[in-house]
C-alpha cells in the first residue's frame, strides 16, 4: 500500500534521528556504519539515513492550496508508479514521490555492476511509461552501493548505475532535461551492510519525483 508521509511529522523524526545519530555515523568506519545501522532498527531507520530525496522533496513543496493540487497529481501518478512495479517502494512525501529500486523490485545491480539487467529494463519501460503520462515533473536520480571495497571507486560506481537508468529512461523518450543525478557511494545505506542480504539491497537507485514549474505555476493559477 502507498505511503504517504506528513511533512511535519517527519521532518520532526528527521531532526532527532540526525541529532542523536549523525555525528556517530560520520565518525564510524565503513564496518562500524554497516553494524550501527543494523543494530538501529533496520528499514526505518536505514530510510532515514539513505540519501536526501527526502529533504529534497519536503523542501520543493509548494503548500497552500497549490500544493493541495500538486498532492492530488502525485497521488494518482504514485499509484500508477505502484501498479507498473509493484515490487519498487513507492513514498509519497510532501508533494511529491519517492521511488527506491532495490532488490525486490527487480532493477537492482549485480557486485561492481552498473549494467542494467533484461528484468530491470522491463521494469523501467514500465516506470518511463507512468513519467510521460506524466510529463510536468522533475527526476531526481541518486545511485547507492553497498560498502564493500575501496569508498571512491563506489563513488564512482553509484554514478554510473544512477546514470544507466538516466540513459535507458531517456532512450524510452522521457526528456533529458527532467533529470538531475546525484551519487551518494556507500555513504547512505539504508540496510545492514554486515549481511549479504543487506548489501544487496543497498545496491540501489532511488528516484525523487517533484512538481516543474510548469505545474507549480497552473497549480497557483488554478488556487487563486
């Protein structure tokens, strides 16, 4: 079932999860990050430490009435997103819609692999159909890793699986200039990186969608 997060509440969660937490996980070597996360509480609180969409999404909201209509737009295309793959995590926060591809969703990539498999490309038809039904929104793309190996060379590696998808969602027609990429490494796990499993799921893209202009301004025109 979709989620829908409240700006507010979450963004108090945020606040003392990053309060009582980040200072630890700076500090931490990459066994220590993997143990901490673990023993933390697993998803949830891997969710908060992965990535920034979140931030990201909770800062691009418009409010008001305007964004009374944006919600309603992201609502109809998350549950599209859903029906499409509906292994992929599919959250709507604030305004706007987050997509995490791991394992369980089927496009997710091999051990030191940014090369997209046959059943991650169908998933992705599926998910670049929802985005030019959906044409007034903006893609922010992140590519993750898990911890194994040496931290720059997963840098790098979170790059070119963030931008593998960015070539295949463009090859399916979905404009390149609706994307922006972003990679995070091994940096933001979001599950135990001391379990195989763990490092499986971590190896991962998620996908922020958010309201272009083009929509932020018929959904102020429309409020007033």
């Amino acid at each position: 079932m979709l989620k829908r997060i409240s700006i507010y509440g979450l963004s108090l969660v945020l606040i003392l999860s990053l309060n009582l937490g980040c200072t630890a996980i700076q500090n931490s070597n990459k066994t220590q990050r993997g143990a901490a996360i673990g023993a933390a509480g697993g998803a949830l609180v891997g969710g908060l430490i992965g990535g920034n969409l979140t931030g990201a999404l909770i800062g691009a909201a418009v409010g008001g009435g305007a964004g009374a209509l944006i919600g309603n737009k992201m609502d109809k295309q998350a549950d599209r997103i859903e029906e499409a793959v509906p292994g992929a995590e599919v959250k709507r926060v604030g305004e706007g819609i987050h997509i995490i591809f791991d394992d369980k969703s089927g496009v997710s990539f091999a051990f030191d692999s940014a090369d997209l498999t046959e059943t991650a490309k169908d998933n992705l038809d599926a998910v670049a159909e929802v985005f030019l039904e959906f044409p007034d929104t903006d893609l922010m793309i992140e590519g993750h890793t898990d911890n194994v190996g040496d931290e720059n060379y997963n840098m790098k590696l979170s790059k070119r699986r963030a931008d593998a998808v960015v070539t295949y969602l463009k090859s399916k027609g979905v404009a390149g200039n609706r994307f922006s990429v972003e990679a995070f490494g091994e940096t933001r796990p979001r599950f135990d990186n001391m379990t195989k499993e763990g490092q499986a799921k971590n190896r991962r893209v998620e996908i922020g969608v958010a309201a272009n202009e083009e929509m932020i301004q018929d959904a102020k025109a429309q409020a007033n």
